[in-house]
C-alpha cells in the first residue's frame, strides 16, 4: 500500500484528495495545522492525522520524524498548504503583507521538501505534487479571454509561479522522482473566495491533484496540468 501526505487535508481541496485517495486504497495522512480541525476531518475521512504547519522549520522536522517513525518512508508528497493573503491594491503591498503568503506557500515547499526527501527516497516510486493554480501562470493571467486575467493579486498569484518554478527545479535535480505541479481552477473553497461565476466544486478541483498523485512509474516528471491537460507557464 502506498503512503501519501497531504498537508492542509483537513479542509477544501486538501480534504477532498484525501477521501478520493484513501477510497482507491492508498494509505493516507492528512497534516493540519489545527488538531481539533484534523482530527474532526481525520476522523471524518478514516484516515491519519499528524500535526503539520508547513510555516514552520520545527513542524515539519517534527512531522519528518513522526513518519519516519511509523512508516519509514514515504511514497506520495502531496504540497496542498496554502493561504491567499488578502487581496489589498498592489501599490498597497508591504513586504509585512506578501512574507506570511511566501512563507506558506513557497517556503512551505522548500521545508517539506527538505525534510521529507530522505523518506521519498526509500520509496521505489516517489511521487510529489504541489498545488499551483491559474493565477500563477503568466500565459493566463496575460489572456484577456481568461478569469485568471480579472484577478490582481500580488502575493498569491506570484507565490503561485513561485511554486511551478520550485517543481521545476526540484524536478530537475530529482530525476529519480516524480515532481509535477496541479491547477485546481476555480473552485469553490474559502481560499481564495469565488472569482469566478462557475466555480466548480472541490471534487472537480482535485483531478488533476489525483491524476498526478496517482500516476505510475512512466507518467511525467516537470509538468503543469489542469482537469483539461497542460497548463501554460
């Protein structure tokens, strides 16, 4: 049975990669930043909790070793942790404002990604897939014909580059793993609110998530999917 940790799976998109993962027989484990909140969702899900906020160095360690400890490596990564920040004006933008979204969801990566590699490594098929989004693709947010284009963020939406440039650097030097970045598209969760009129619900959201988290030793490596196929940088 292989193994996955999804951190943020107590709720939104995290919760429900959890419930389909976990219906298809992987051995799931959901990290929370809340135990009360995960272990409601844990307990919800059938699946495990560990303590996780991906903000900080001493967390994760800990989170690491736990895993470590009762399984003894780790096949499946799945980077889902992620917060908006608000959506102030740019010009309005601090560096107060823009660490706190930096430090979840890009430096979140690095933190996991720096504790969990040992346990991937023991895997024989190491898998790792970070959420990005839309709002982090230049070819996006630069088309007019899109939603993505109507959104003007600067800390999430440059976060999320930040993340897809991560997997592709990461993906580089991990050749022997499997390193992908996922789309969601608009989707109807309390992330980032509903900024598109047909959000889909997290259910839809998630497939790609899946896909990648699900594919087998000859599926891709340094790739950006959506539900539709590949995402544009």
């Amino acid at each position: 049975m292989r193994t996955v940790l999804i951190s943020g799976g107590n709720k939104g998109l995290g919760y429900e990669t959890a419930r389909q993962l976990s219906e298809q027989g992987y051995q799931v484990i959901i990290g929370s930043r809340s135990i009360e909140r995960g272990q409601r969702a844990a307990n919800q899900l059938n699946v495990e909790l560990i303590e996780l906020d991906v903000s900080s160095d001493e967390s994760v360690r800990q989170a690491a070793e736990l895993i470590a400890k009762k399984y003894g490596r780790l096949d499946i990564l799945i980077n889902n942790a992620g917060i908006s920040g608000g959506f102030k004006k740019p010009a309005e933008m601090t560096t107060d404002d823009i660490y706190p979204v930096y430090n979840t969801n890009v430096f979140g990566i690095v933190r996991m990604m720096h504790a969990f590699t040992p346990l991937l490594n023991k895997s024989g098929q190491p898998v790792v897939v970070n959420v990005s989004s839309g709002l982090g693709s230049f070819g996006m947010v630069t088309n007019s014909d899109t939603e993505e284009s109507k959104v003007n963020s600067l800390a999430y939406c440059s976060s999320k580059s930040a993340v897809t440039m991560l997997t592709i650097q990461y993906a580089k030097s991990l050749t022997h793993m499997q390193i992908n970045a996922a789309d969601p598209g608009p989707t109807n969760t309390d992330l980032v609110g509903d900024f598109s009129n047909n959000s889909k619900p997290a259910s839809d959201g998630v497939i790609p998530i899946v896909k990648l988290a699900t594919i087998d030793k000859d599926g891709p490596t340094g790739t950006f999917i959506n539900q539709e196929g590949t995402m544009p940088w």
